[in-house]
C-alpha cells in the first residue's frame, strides 16, 4: 500500500509570492491533516480535513488555506510569503477514529529568501 | 502557549542502557498521548500510544507511562539500539478532537 505522497519535496520561493503544496492520503483515508515543523517549534497543527470539510484549524493567519478535493486528496495554499514561512509542511492521513494515529508523509521544504 | 513539553531538546544514551524521553502537559482536556519518532529528511511515524484509563502500555523494548495527576508521561526504550538514534515526539489529544498538539521533540542519540 502506498504511503502519505506530497509534492514537491523541495522548493524555493521569494518573498510576497504564493507557493501550493500537494498530498496525496494513503488509500482509503479520509482524514488529512497539515502542520508545519520549525526548528525548536516541533510541529504545529495548521488545519484538518475529512471529506471535504475543514473541521480543525490551527492558529495561523489567512494567508494560510487549504482544500480537500472528493478523492481525498488535499492542497495548501500560502499566500504573500514571509521569511519566516521557511519550515517542512507535513501532511498525515488516518483513518476515522483511529485516535491521532496519522500517518506523515515525507514532507515539503519551503525555502523563502 | 506550549501545551506540550519535552524540556530536553538532546539526550545521549549508551547502546544496550536504557533510553527514557520525558513529556509534560498542561492541558487537562486531553485523553490520549502518542510518541512519534523522525529520521532526518522522513516524515515521523508512529511509535506507541497510551490512552488515559492507563498507566502503563508496552510494546517490544518501548513502553509508556502516564501519570495523570503530574500531568507527565514518559518513553523508556530498553535496551537501546543505535537504529532508536531519532528525534522523538511527544503529542496528545483530546476526546473527539482529531488534532495532535505536538512538543518539540528530544533527539535521542545511541553512542555505539
């Protein structure tokens, strides 16, 4: 069975452009979920997705979207980027009701100069 | 706000000794602690879980402890293995709640 696929992996974008991050779930999952990772932030929860709707939603401004299409797989979107947007994107998928067991993907470094 | 501790950012440990990875909350809202473990330039993956109707859970040379009115769980890897060398993180969550609150992880390194 596939893993949690996101692309690009790597990407460099200047400041004030917009970048779009891609996830592809494990088959059959319905739930996903994207958090940033810093270094010496850990990972901070951005938002959750489950059938198309956002149920969960971190604390991170509006220029931070997302979107889940109806074959679960899901975007987002970072608009006007800042230096300080620099991190690894992580999505994760589960399954309904398995309680916080997500499975991550390798994530997307974002690199803004 | 933190809600999730891990206070040690590094902990070197003897191949064979036993590993022990800490983690505080603050949160009493939340019911089920997990520990993820991260390889550089991989996604974490799941190690092992506890609900909060226990105290203890095992699973091979890791088990977690909880204990609920310290508000502090812990990881102990035994023996420990140069493979266990990873960051590790401590997350939880609360009853109905799909989102993880993170700590900020322990980078656990076996010397050989």
């Amino acid at each position: 069975k596939a893993g949690v696929t996101q692309t690009p992996r790597y990407l460099i974008k200047t400041r004030g452009q917009q970048v779009t991050l891609s996830c592809s779930p494990i088959s059959g999952h319905r739930s996903v979920s994207w958090y940033q990772q810093t270094p010496g932030q850990g990972l901070q929860f951005l938002f959750e997705y489950f059938s198309e709707t956002q149920r969960n939603k971190g604390n991170f401004p509006g220029r931070f979207s997302g979107r889940q299409f109806s074959n679960s797989r899901s975007e987002m979107n970072v608009s006007t980027l800042e230096l300080g947007d620099s991190a690894l994107y992580l999505c994760a998928s589960s399954l309904p009701g398995e309680h916080g067991e997500l499975f991550f993907g390798e994530g997307s470094r974002l690199t803004v100069l | 706000d933190q809600q999730v501790k891990q206070n040690s950012p590094s902990l070197s440990v003897q191949e064979g000794r036993i590993s022990i990875l800490n983690c505080d909350y603050t949160n009493s809202m939340f019911d089920y602690f997990l520990w993820y473990k991260k390889y550089p330039a991989e996604g974490p993956t799941f190690l092992i879980s506890i609900s909060s109707i226990k105290d203890k859970n095992e699973d091979g040379r890791f088990t977690v402890f909880l204990n609920k009115s310290a508000k502090h769980l812990s990881l102990h890897i035994v023996p420990s293995q140069p493979g266990d060398s990873a960051v590790y993180f401590c997350a939880a969550s609360a009853l109905g709640n799909e989102k993880l609150t993170f700590g900020t992880g322990t980078r656990l390194t076996i010397i050989p």
